[in-house]
C-alpha cells in the first residue's frame, strides 16, 4: 500500500493528533473527561435537527438553483457541529468515538467534529456548483 493511500484512510487521526497538539499548547488539559451531555443533548439535538431540516426542505421548495443544495450541506455542518458541542449522546457515547477520545483528548474531539462542521460550512458556500 502506498503512503498517499495509507494517509486517506486515516487523516481523521493526524488531524486529531494535530488538534490535541493544539489544545496542548494553549494550555487546556488535554485528558479532562467530559461528561455526556445525557437527555438534555438529545432533546437539543433533535430541537436543532428537525428546525434545520424544515428550514432546509422550506427554502429549498421555494427557491430555484443552488441556494437549497448550499443550505443542506450548511445544515449537516450546523448539526455536526452541535453534536459534538453539546456532547449528545449518541454521538459522544459511540465506541468509535470513545477510541478517539482516548487517542486525543475529548477536547480535541470536540474541536475536531466543530472543525469538520465548520469546513462542511464553508465548502458549501465556496465550491462552485453548476
């Protein structure tokens, strides 16, 4: 197997990696556990889900060309970005997720989902779609 091809299938992890080093230098302790966000997240989560969607299908019913292919890709970077801040639990308690945060930190999973949200945001806004 190539490098490039071994690099692809894991830049989530030199990314983590990157962002504990991050968050180790501006002084956070990088171990802290965090606590699930528990029933109160998932009530959120949901609340946020469901208004990004319905505002999506609205907006995407009532107006022509991308601008509605644009809002969904800013909805998933919206709702990606607030499971991980609000720590719900369905995300936070998954076993893929509980192995990163042992490799990086929960901060660092934090910041790496709001980070992943936020790059979902902007590709949304600067690639050009026809």
């Amino acid at each position: 197997m190539s490098l490039s091809g071994l690099l692809q299938g894991y830049w989530w992890v030199l990314l983590l990696l990157l962002c504990a080093g991050t968050i180790k230098v501006l002084g956070f302790n990088v171990k802290e556990r965090l606590a699930s966000g528990g029933a109160t997240a998932t009530g959120r989560t949901a609340v946020v889900g469901l208004g990004l969607v319905l505002v999506t299908i609205v907006v995407a019913v009532s107006t022509k060309g991308t601008l509605g292919a644009r809002l969904a890709l800013t909805s998933m970077g919206l709702f990606v970005g607030s499971l991980a801040l609000l720590r719900a639990p369905a995300l936070w308690d998954d076993v893929r997720v509980e192995g990163q945060r042992d490799l990086g930190g929960d901060r660092a999973v934090v910041l790496f989902y709001v980070l992943l949200g936020v790059a979902a945001i902007v590709y949304a806004w600067a690639a050009p779609l026809p």
